[in-house]
C-alpha cells in the first residue's frame, strides 16, 4: 500500500512538471512572439512620384501621393498612410537674393494589423504661395459709430489657402484720442491670421460720420 502510494505521488509531481514545463514553453512563445510583433513596425518611404515642392491648392490626396508604407506580416499597406499633421508655415528668406521660400512640414502615420504605429515627416516647399491680404471694402473706410463691429465690416481677408477669411480680421489698436475725436478720423492697425499661422498687419484709417 505504501509503495503504491509513493509511485502515485511520484506520478502527480511528474505530471505536475510536466504541466509546467508546457505552461512555460506556452508563455515563452506568446512573449516572443509579441516581441517580434513589436519588432516588426511597418515602414513609410517615399517614391520618386512624390512631390516636394508642391502648390498651394494641392490637396491632402496630392500629398499621398508616392507615400508608400509596408509591413513584413500585412505586405502593402500604402493605403491605409494617413496624414496626421501639417504644421504651420515656415518662411525664410536668402539674404543674397532676397528670395524667400515658404515650407512646412507634413506628418504621415501607419497602423499595422498588430497596432504597431509608424510616423515620417517630409518638408514641402510652397511654390505659389502668398501671404493673405487685407483690403478696405470701399475707398474711404466709413463708419457711422464708434464701435469695432462698424470697424470691421469695413475690411476683407482674402488667403490663397483659405479663400475669404474676412471674419478673422481683428482691431490690434484703435487710437480714438480726442484730437482723432474732432477730426473725426481714427488710424486703426488690423490683423488676419490663416490656416498655416501667417499673421499680417494692416495701417489705415476709418473716418467716422455720425
């Protein structure tokens, strides 16, 4: 009876090793092979189709285009590339030439099957842009009271990127001092930001009739 008993525990630890030794190969497997998951990042290049130096009406499709990503598990995934940021302009000028070049810095993403995520930056250079203009809506900018709304509806913004962005236009300063009072003309300094943080200034003047 003894003897039995012994060789039935022997047989419950061998089992037991057994057991464990499978569960351990089992995690040491799922581990490497989350590793190698991890390992395995997709890749984002770019073909001699893409375009560095682009215009301002290229659209977010134009800028995909020859962005090419591939993943060892999921082959191809250029499709799936999505543009995530673009930053805002960056505007330098040559001190020799006086030229200036307009650029930004555009961000692309990709998502694997396995959530592994890849991101590039590429600088584009701007071949047609200018900065936005602010311009009276009649030749005597005239307002009947002396309130900022009145001011504004004076003035237009117009953006090569944005179009009209006349209702961003804002008062930096007014100078309503009593003499500007008597006369009845107030110099105003305006401002219009677009979409890519280009600021302009404006100097002019409104004369107001009450």
């Amino acid at each position: 009876m003894l003897r039995f008993f012994r060789l039935r525990i022997v047989r419950i630890i061998l089992a037991t090793m057994v057991f464990l030794a499978i569960l351990t190969l089992f995690v040491l497997y799922y581990y490497q092979s989350q590793i190698l998951k991890k390992k395995n990042v997709p890749q984002i290049t770019f073909s001699d189709s893409y375009k560095t130096a682009v215009s301002v009406k290229s659209t977010e499709m134009d800028l995909l285009n020859g962005v090419v990503a591939r993943d060892i598990e999921d082959g191809d995934i250029s499709l799936d590339v999505i543009i995530e940021n673009i930053s805002n302009i960056t505007i330098s000028e040559d001190k020799q030439t006086k030229v200036k070049t307009v650029t930004r810095d555009v961000t692309y993403v990709v998502c694997d099957s396995d959530s592994n995520v890849t991101k590039e930056t590429k600088e584009i250079k701007y071949l047609d842009y200018r900065e936005p203009v602010i311009e009276s809506v009649d030749k005597v900018p005239v307002i009947r009271e002396r309130k900022y709304a009145d001011v504004l509806a004076c003035f237009k913004a117009t953006d090569v990127i944005d179009g009209d962005i006349s209702d961003l236009i804002k008062i930096e300063s007014l100078d309503s001092s009593r003499e500007n009072i008597r006369r009845g003309v107030f110099p105003v300094v305006l401002s219009v930001t677009n979409s890519c943080g280009d600021t302009v200034y404006y100097n002019t003047a409104v004369t107001l009739i009450e």
